[in-house]
C-alpha cells in the first residue's frame, strides 16, 4: 500500500485542521473511556459488592488505590445520601463524560471535512496540471477516456476509499490501545484470552485484502475502458448512425459492462467480509473473557464488578476493530485506484525547461534544424539527419507522403517534443535556451482540427491571452477574413460557439482559429493541414485568411493538397523521414521526382 500512503502526504497542507482532527478524536477517546468505565462504581453500588476502606486513601495512579479511592467516596455517600442520590451523582457523571465525547467527536469531524475534500481537490489540480504539461508523445499511448476515467471515478475512490479512513486511521486504533491498556489494568490475565484468537482474524483478514487489491486493479482498468467506449461512441454518433453500427457497439459495451460488473460483484462481497470476520472472532473472544472471568471471580482472583467492566469494555473496542477492518480493506481497494493516478503523476516530463531560461526575442535572421534526428524509441525512427535553414519571412512548404514525418518535423519548433539528435537553434541560441512560454508565444499553430472551446468568439480567439482587449481581438479577427461573419452573430463576439464550436461551419471555425494563432503577433507561423477538411467555398475564404495571416512572417507549411503550397519560396519533400528533394514548385517540377508524382496523382 505504499502508493495509497503517498497521498497522505498532502495532509502537510492542512497541519492545522489535521493537528485538530487528531486532539478532538483523542478528547473523544478519553471522555468515552471514562463514560464506560462509570459502569464499574454503578454497579458496585447497586449490587453492593465493593468493598470500602475504613479509611480514605492518599490518590495515586494505581489501580488498587484509585479502586479504594472511589470506593471510599462511593459508600460515605451512599451512608450519607443513600443509594438513589449516590447513583444519580454517577449517572450524572456519565452523562458529563457522554456529552463531551460525543461533542468532540463531532468536532473531530468538522476539522476532518476540509482536509478531505481538498486533498482530494489537490489531487486533482495536480493531475489537471501535469496532463497539461506532459509531451503529445504520452497520450499518443493514452485513451482520452481511460485519463478522464482517472480523474473522475479513480478519484472519488480515493475520497471514500482512503480519505473516509481518515477518522478511522486516527481515531479507532488510538482507542483500541487505550481500552486495551484500561483492560490490562483491569486482569492482564483476561487480555491474555483475548489475544489468543487475534492471530487467525489478522491471518484471515490478510488473505481476503490480497484478493481484493486483485480485483480492484482489473476494476479500474475496466472502468477506464468503459469510459473510454462512452467517450468515443460520443464524438462517433454520426458515423455509428450512417453505418448502422448500433447493435454491435452495444454488444461490445455490454460485454465490457458485463464483465467489469462480475468483478466489482467480487470486489463488494470481498470487502463486505470485514465486518463478519471481526464480529465473528469478536463474539468468541468475549464468551473465552466471560468463561475464564466467570472462573477467577468464583476463585475470588477478580471482583464482580471488575469483569463486568471488562467485558463491557472489551464490547466497545468490538466497533472500532470493525472499522480498522473495514479500513484496511478500503485502502487495499483503494491501492488500484491510487497505482493508476500516481501513473499520471510520476509521467516523466520528457520536454524540461532550463531553470536559467531566458525569453525569446524577435526572431531576426534564421531557423536552423542542425543534424536532427527524432525517435519515440530504437526502433521507431521517425525523422533522420535533417538539415534545413529556414530565413525569417520564408515560406518553406513542407510534402511528402503520410507518415513521412511532417508533423513530428514542425513540433519540433514549439518542443512539444525534443530532437533526439541534433539541435534547432533560432538567430544561433538554442530553443532549449528560450523560456518555453515565450518561444510558444512567438509562433502560430493552425492544425487541420479546428480546435475551439464552449466559449465565446471572444474567449476562443483570446484564448490563452488574458490581457487580450476587444481591440486585440477584432484585430486579430480582421486579419483573419472572420470580423464580418462574427459580426453578424447573434451577440457579435460574445456569442456563445457551443461545444468544440459546433454552431458554426467548418470554414468559420478555422477563420476563429487563424485569428487565434496571429493574436500575439507571433514571428513563426506553423500550419499543419490548415485548409484540408474544408469545401472548396470556405478553402477558398481560409487560404484568403491565411496569406493574410502570413504577411512578414515566416511560416511553415504542411498539406496534402499541393495547390496551396505551389507558391511557397522552397518546398521541402520528405520521405522515410529524411529530406530527399526541395527546391520551388517550378525546380521540383522539372527535377523532382517524390514531388512531381504526387502533383500528377492529384491533377489525375
């Protein structure tokens, strides 16, 4: 359980009200064992069957003279004010040491709420914030569902899994050892019984926490699959639709369903074994103290009223030993849960930023890619040896067939990856010399997917700029060919766009998306199949956008359909991951050979 107790560590946020939890629980614990111990003089003076010295006793911390003690006091009263009153003044008493138990009890809990609920809203910034910061290569091996399953499901069974056990972990084992040490005053040769039976119960207990730490693995993973399945047939609906693939997805989730069902039903009946085992071995705890006590009291070793606190006793620690149970069975659970968030967690951040990094300045002369290499690993090579100078204002297309390396080509620029071999240097520094915020600010990313949020145009356009003005925006907007159509919105730029921009057409969400990217002026453009998913109408109306968007600036190119990068100053073809032609679309034309089949493909 070593990942569950990982999360504890959290509660160094919240010293106070943890410091708190833990005295009011102990308060609680105190006030209830004296409640119970009442029950001792209670019955002595009812029953009459403790004996008083003659005279009373100097108070110490023993348990003969502490019984003298009460005893002294407990028979001048019942001489003196008889036995009614004398009971009375004892019931009174439990009543106190009942009212401040049960008091800070309650207030044990009320510190216990907000370290609760915000380790668990810790957690979850902090998974929140190392998704947004982890290399694109982690989630190319990730589904989207199964991450979401991690934050929404394997955290809510961290709350009531660990962070429920809480109260238990602090309060429950601190009162078993307190009763148990009252005990051992009492008869340690009583205790002595008690502890022959708590070896099998822990054996037992052990094995069913094993099975259940099992099963709860192959739960959580099961239920990042389901989510998974929900996430996708969500953003597929129209195609599961036209191919009427209802039925079969249906059964495939059912069987999923199914079969994450049949281990949770063994997860659940696991856990529910807590309960049973402690009360089972319990009971037959107390009939060996209520056997072998009967016993001592007939040879006279203990008194009467000294087992019957005993035993009463003993039946209060019963409740807390379930709930230590019932804990640690939540904690083995839990461990499934917790070995899948730590995974996020511990995600190593392949792109580091040097703590000496400085902001990148204006790009004023050139972009090299010096020897590049880049490979998610030995045997996955994906670029190899390139070597290109890029002048600022340049417009370098770049082509070549799918799975060439395009794309992994111009990530390399924003790092959202990091060669392998070789460097990328900008007006010859480094780009792992640059702040990485900065460098991603100084370039614009317009990708085939019109990336949009459930915002407004403004909030979409603005995004990521919170000192973006109306001015800005519109600006922005106006080089891009999208300040009329906005305009007529319902609200302007205020409207709502809804969910990843579905209210508006292909054409304008990628308009909204070119003002995003040359919003802060940025000195490198980067388009990565800008103009592919559209019509001809709205291709026409975004490569307008774009060319505006490119003015002054240098820009990269990548796309399928070759007529808009004829105009490019250089394009570059690669193939197999290398650079095997480049030059402008007449010299490619004429010499080429990658090149000039891909353009006589496309005219055909």
């Amino acid at each position: 359980m070593k990942t569950t107790f990982r999360i504890f560590r959290y509660l160094l946020n919240y010293k106070k009200e943890v410091l708190l939890n833990v005295s009011f629980n102990l308060l609680y614990v105190f006030f209830s064992l004296f409640s119970f111990v009442m029950i001792i003089p209670f019955v002595s003076v009812l029953f009459g069957i403790l004996q008083a010295p003659a005279t009373c006793p100097d108070f110490a911390l023993s348990k003969d003279v502490i019984i003298d003690f009460i005893a002294y006091h407990l028979n001048y009263y019942k001489q003196t004010q008889g036995v009614v009153t004398c009971l009375l003044y004892i019931s009174c008493a439990y009543l106190v040491f009942a009212f401040f138990a049960a008091l800070c009890r309650y207030l044990g809990m009320y510190f216990l709420s907000p370290i609760r609920n915000g380790v668990v809203g810790d957690l979850r910034n902090d998974i929140y914030h190392k998704i947004t910061i982890l290399p694109l290569s982690f989630f190319s091996s990730q589904r989207k569902g199964d991450l979401i399953s991690r934050m929404t499901s394997d955290l809510a069974d961290i709350e009531w899994s660990v962070l429920s056990c809480l109260q238990m972990l602090v309060k429950d084992p601190f009162m078993v050892i307190v009763f148990l040490v009252a005990l051992l005053i009492a008869s340690a040769k009583l205790v002595l019984f008690v502890l022959i039976t708590l070896p099998i119960a822990m054996f037992l207990i052990s094995k069913v926490g094993s099975s259940l730490k099992r099963n709860s693995i192959k739960g959580q993973q099961q239920m990042g699959m389901l989510t998974s399945k929900t996430e996708e047939a969500l953003g597929a609906m129209r195609t599961i639709k036209s191919y009427n693939a209802e039925s079969v997805l249906m059964d495939k989730y059912n069987e999923q369903n199914n079969f994450f069902t049949h281990i949770m039903t063994k997860v659940y009946r696991r856990k529910e074994l807590a309960a049973p085992i402690t009360e089972i071995f319990s009971i037959l705890t107390l009939i060996i103290i209520v056997l072998f006590g009967g016993m001592m009291v007939i040879k006279g070793e203990i008194n009467p009223s000294i087992l019957i606190g005993f035993t009463v006793l003993f039946a209060r620690i019963v409740a807390p030993l379930q709930s230590i149970t019932t804990a640690y069975y939540n904690l083995q659970k839990a461990e499934a849960a917790a070995k899948r968030i730590y995974s996020i967690l511990d995600a190593q951040e392949v792109v580091m930023e040097k703590e000496d990094a400085i902001i990148m300045p204006k790009l004023c002369d050139k972009i090299i890619f010096d020897n590049v290499s880049f490979s998610y690993d030995d045997n996955n090579v994906v670029l190899q040896d390139i070597n290109l100078v890029v002048s600022k204002g340049e417009t370098v297309a770049i082509v070549g067939h799918s799975g060439a390396g395009k794309t992994t080509l111009i990530d390399l620029l924003p790092r959202f990856a990091d060669p392998t071999q070789g460097k990328i240097t900008i007006d010859g520094l480094n780009i792992k010399e640059f702040n990485i915020n900065s460098l991603r600010t100084s370039i614009g990313l317009v990708t085939q997917e019109s990336t949009l949020f459930n915002d407004s145009v403004f909030g979409n356009i603005a995004f990521g700029n919170e000192k973006a003005t109306m001015t800005d925006v519109q600006t922005a907007a106006t080089i891009a060919n999208a300040h009329e159509f906005i305009c007529k919105l319902d609200r302007g730029y205020y409207t709502n766009i809804g969910d990843r921009g579905l209210n508006l057409s292909g054409g304008q969400r990628q308009r909204i998306c070119i003002a995003r990217a040359v919003l802060n002026n940025p000195d490198i453009l980067l388009l990565d199949e800008a103009t592919s998913a559209l019509d001809t109408e709205s291709e026409y109306l975004v490569r307008e956008s774009l060319n505006r968007a490119m003015q002054g600036r240098t820009t990269f190119i990548i796309a399928h359909r070759l007529s808009t990068v004829m105009y490019a100053d250089r394009i570059i073809v690669l193939d197999g991951g290398k650079i095997v032609e480049q030059g402008n679309h007449k010299q490619l034309m004429n010499d080429s050979i990658i090149y000039a089949s891909l353009v006589k493909l496309q005219m055909l």
